[in-house]
C-alpha cells in the first residue's frame, strides 16, 4: 500500500490492486495554499463539510463518496464512519466531524479528520486496532500536539503520520509538527511525500513517519 500526503488532511492512499482513495480534498484560498488537486480517485472520504476537507468536485475519476457515520462497502473496502465532533463543545463550536476507518491490504486505516476533542471508550472500541493512523496535530481548530499524543497512546497505532499542522503552504494560526514529534521515539522523517507500507514489515512499537506536501 502507497500513502502520500497531498497537504493538509488530504492523503492518497492506494492498494496494491490499484484502488485509490482520497481523504478530505481541500479548497485552495483562506489560507491553505497548496497547490491544486487534480489526482484521480477511486473514492473519497470527507469528515466534516468545511471547504479545506470537502472539495470533492476536485478529485477528478468520478469517485464515490463517503462522508457519514455507519458502515459503506465500495469496490471492495469496507469503511466504517464514527461521529465525533470539531471541538470541545459536543459541536456547538464548529459541528461534527466523522473518524473513517478502513482496511486496504490487511492493513486498518485510521482517519480522524479534524477532530477536536479527546476519544471516549466507546468511540476507542468502535475505532478497534489500528495500524496506520492519519493524526491532526496543529491545534486550535483540532486537538494539539499535547491531545495528539493522548490519542496516540490510546489508540496505539503501528504507525502514526501527523496531519493538519502548519507550513509554509499553511496559513491558519496553527502549530507546526516539531510541537508534536517533541520527546518522541522511533521518528522517521522522509524527504518525500509518500511511502510504503506492508503488513509484515509494520514496526512492534509506534513509529512516527512525517512525510512532506505533495502539492
């Protein structure tokens, strides 16, 4: 399986047959600068219906889309949708947001969108095992490097790859990584926008893996 960062909390991610999913398509402009989407896609999955996680109209290959809670199957992948929020005010704030979770290549996907807030048991049993989570890190619109790391630890994933912080491509009044990756262990940082990633070859203990904007 191939994950590649486009920017954002937008990732390519594809299967070994071919299928290729993307997650929160951003809108360029107000701050978010990256360049254009104009990747081909399979499916794609939005968390919330703001305009830096739901361009879709962008995606170019007709995808099929997921954007709410319950189970969907599509070509293949199984995708599970679990309501959570954008804040720390059950919503009131900035409104909903739904975590994806799915499995390409025998290996569970975890997508938590912009989520705000700390993960209760029950959203942590419905989450299950995850191999690779997709993590925002920047905080005031999402948790912080500080609530990363709780979140982290919870779900104690084989992988995790921060998303949603600040860069030179990012505006928004967030933090960058370097608050995040802070006193972790095991931290591989690529010069590259994607990577590889193979059931067997996933690590025992957490490896962090920051990966540079495609666009």
């Amino acid at each position: 399986m191939n994950v590649k960062w486009l920017g954002h909390a937008s990732f390519l991610v594809t299967s070994e047959k071919g299928v290729k999913i993307i997650t929160d398509p951003y809108s360029t402009g107000g701050g978010i600068d990256y360049g254009r989407i104009e990747e081909v896609a399979d499916i794609v999955t939005v968390s919330h219906k703001h305009g830096d996680h739901d361009n879709v109209a962008a995606v170019k290959g007709k995808p099929e889309v997921v954007s709410t809670v319950g189970s969907k199957r599509i070509k293949g992948v199984d995708f599970k949708g679990i309501p959570s929020y954008h804040d720390e005010a059950a919503g009131r704030q900035r409104g909903p947001n739904v975590i994806f979770c799915f499995t390409l290549d025998e290996m569970r996907i975890c997508h938590l969108g912009d989520l705000g807030h700390q993960l209760d048991a029950s959203q942590i049993a419905e989450i299950g095992e995850v191999d690779i989570l997709l993590l925002p890190v920047g905080g005031v619109y999402t948790i912080d490097a500080k609530g990363a790391t709780k979140v982290c630890e919870k779900l104690n994933p084989k992988v995790v790859i921060p998303m949603h912080y600040k860069t030179a491509k990012c505006g928004y009044p967030i933090a960058g990584v370097d608050d995040f990756l802070q006193g972790r262990k095991n931290i591989r940082q690529l010069n590259a926008s994607e990577t590889e990633f193979k059931k067997d070859q996933l690590p025992s203990a957490t490896e962090t893996v920051v990966l540079k904007h495609a666009l």
